[in-house]
C-alpha cells in the first residue's frame, strides 16, 4: 500500500469533500480517501492506493471536482 498526503484548498462542506473524495476513487488503485476539512484554508487529503499515484492523476481529479492541489507530499 503506497499513501500519499496532499493539500486541497476551496473545500468549505461535506458536500466539498463529497465531491473530492468521489473524484480521487475513480483513479485506478485507489482504495480509500480521508479529507480533514480545513475551512478557509488547505485541507489535507490522504489518498491510499495499491501503488503510487502519478500527480498528474491526483491534480486532475481535484480540478475536475473543482478545487485545487495546493501541496503533494
């Protein structure tokens, strides 16, 4: 199992992380996403997956449910 950790900012709700959480799952490998919800800052976003995740992967998902990688650690 590989972890990575990555800062999401714009998330405000649960309907927030609903949407990146949802977004993060559809990238082959990932088994689990856990968001501590920051409001009115980064949120840090843990994604576990099978293998590394390439960042491309992770910037897109985050963009597409509309918010913004800020960090990937």
């Amino acid at each position: 199992m590989t972890t990575t950790t990555i800062d999401v900012t714009g998330m405000t709700c649960g309907n927030c992380v609903a949407h990146v959480t949802a977004e993060l799952k559809e990238i082959d490998g990932v088994s689990d996403v856990s968001v501590d919800l920051h409001q009115g800052e980064a949120s840090p976003v843990t994604i576990t997956s099978t293998s590394p995740v390439e960042e491309a992967a992770i910037r897109a998902a985050v963009d597409e449910a509309g918010y913004q990688v800020t960090a990937i650690r």
